[in-house]
C-alpha cells in the first residue's frame, strides 16, 4: 500500500459554525439540529440496545435456553442485532477501503462467533456500544458549550439609520453603523460607546466577576450584557471578527481538532489490525500443521498396539 494503515473513528462532528462570517447568523434555532443535538430518541435506542445485550449476555453465561449443543441461539441472535450498527457501519467502510475501529470490532466479533465463543462476543458488543454512548455524551457536551455562546448575541439589533431608530436582523448590522443597547440587553457588536453610561458584564469576555463602567469613549465587546443605562455603540468589528466571535471559532476548532498523541495511536492501531490479522494466520497454519502430526502420530501408535496385541511382528525394510 502506498500509505500507512490508519485506524478511522468518525466521532459526529459537532455543527460547522463557520460557514458563515456573522456568528449571529447561526443563532436562528435549528429544529433537526436540535433535535441532534440532544438525541434523547437515539440515546434511548443505544440504551435499550446495550441493556438487550446485557441481558443476553446474562442467559448464554448461565445456559438459560440452549437447544443445540454447539451453538447458542441467544448469543447468535444477540451479537447481530447488538452489533449492527457496527456491522453497518463496517460494510460502509470495507466499500470505502477503510480500515476502521469497526471493521476489526467487526472481525472479532464474526470470530468469536465461529469458534463458538458466544459470550465473548456479546461482552465485546456491550462494550462497543457503551464507547459509542460516551463518545455521544461527549460529543454533545460541546455542541451545548457552543450553542450556549451563541446564545449570549440578539438575533435583531437596533441601529439608528436616516435618524430613525429601526430593528434589523443581527447580519444586517455594518461597520460604522450606530448600535443602540437597551438596559439589559446583549451588546451585538465589537465597538466604542458613542454615548450614554452603563455598567457591563463582560465576564465571558474578560473573565472580571464585577459589571464594569462603560462611558463615551470606552471600548465594549459582543456577547457582553448591557446592565443599567442605554448605549449608543459604533460598530466596528462584527460577527467573526469580534473577541467573542474569536471564542466561539476556538471552541469548534477544539472540538474538530485531535491531539498529536491520538493521531499516532490511530497509525499504530492501523498497523496492529494487519499484524493481529496476520498472527491469526499464522497460528491458525502452524495448529493445522501440529494437528495434523498428532493425529498421524496417534495412528500409528495405534496400529502398533494393535500389532503388538495380537503377536505380530513388525518386519523393518533392509533387515
């Protein structure tokens, strides 16, 4: 092969907030996307898979329903309904030419299952879909910490145009445009206090625990809180261009991004799939071989005994 095996894990990303220049653009609520990100129904169906599997588990360990000998009905049917998202997701990387955490979860599993090794391969299953919750729970974990950024810019802004006051939408709003913040209202943009006098919380920002003055002259930051009298505000920096703005592009870089020592083990782990698969080769070969020797062994042995038991002689060529 031309390039180093890599294993491949594909972790749902979390919602590519960059496509756009004005973050506030990304603060209209997403019903799917919601939906998404919470995965109540999804978590559930892991849930109830995972619990499913325990319990099948449970009765191949203590035997509660076996009517063959050989193999077990539950551990069978168990591993492939447990299994098929791992399954699924296998195929699709066998057709993409992928090696993959789940191609070899997948060899293991079909492994276990010839050798008659079904309880091994229903704790392998278990464990495989418990990682793939955490990892979910993780995942969002970081989707909320962005959408809870999000939340802290307006989704309408009112700007003074032809003298007039009006409301537009947040990705309306342009540089050098005068931006008027009520009391209690979220600052929308990067820029300076054209008048009025305030107290501002900008702890998301600064990280300062007490509101701080603001006045003409002073500069303010979007994604702060507005607390006691109205500003008016020259924008100056907008969306992506803003501090907070900034934040939140760290944060989904952090979430998009890996860590160099994860990107190394995923390329050993490449390599140890084709060095575990070619160790199973190779002991598969040599017991054939070792059985084989036996079992010819074992033969004459017992022609031997059988000569022996009835007084033959055993004639040796050249003697």
């Amino acid at each position: 092969m031309s390039s180093s095996p890599i294993i491949e894990k594909s972790p749902a990303s979390p919602p590519d907030l960059s496509q756009t220049r004005n973050s506030t653009e990304l603060n209209e609520p997403d019903p799917g996307a919601e939906h998404e990100q919470h995965g109540h129904g999804v978590e559930w169906a892991e849930l109830v898979r995972i619990a499913f599997v325990a319990i099948a588990a449970a009765a191949v360990w203590f035997r509660l329903w076996e009517p063959f000998p050989h193999i077990s009905v539950i551990g069978i049917v168990a591993t492939l309904i447990g299994g098929y998202p791992i399954f699924k997701e296998a195929f699709e990387n066998i057709v993409e030419r992928k090696m993959t955490m789940e191609l070899s979860m997948t060899i293991a599993l079909l492994s276990a299952l010839v050798i008659g090794e079904f309880f091994t391969a229903l704790v392998i299953t278990g464990f495989v879909l418990a990682a793939e919750v955490l990892e979910g729970l993780t995942v969002g974990r970081g989707r909320r910490a962005i959408q809870s950024l999000l939340d802290f810019l307006p989704r309408t802004v009112a700007v003074r145009r032809d003298g007039q006051v009006i409301e537009v939408p947040s990705d309306q709003v342009q540089v050098d445009e005068t931006v008027i913040v009520k009391p209690g209202g979220h600052i929308p943009v990067d820029g300076i206090v054209l008048s009025g006098r305030s107290f501002v919380e900008q702890a998301a920002i600064t990280g300062e625990a007490m509101p701080v003055e603001k006045a003409q002259g002073d500069a303010v930051y979007a994604g702060t809180i507005n607390q006691s009298g109205a500003l008016e505000i020259g924008a100056q920096k907008l969306g992506r261009d803003t501090t907070f703005g900034r934040i939140i592009e760290a944060v989904e870089r952090a979430e998009k991004s890996r860590a160099p020592i994860q990107k190394t083990a995923d390329r050993l782990a490449g390599y140890l799939v084709y060095f575990a698969l070619g160790a199973a080769v190779l002991t598969f070969t040599c017991w054939r071989k070792a059985e084989l020797s036996l079992r010819l062994q074992s033969r004459n042995v017992s022609v031997i005994e059988g000569i022996s038991s009835q007084g033959g002689t055993l004639r040796v060529p050249g003697k």
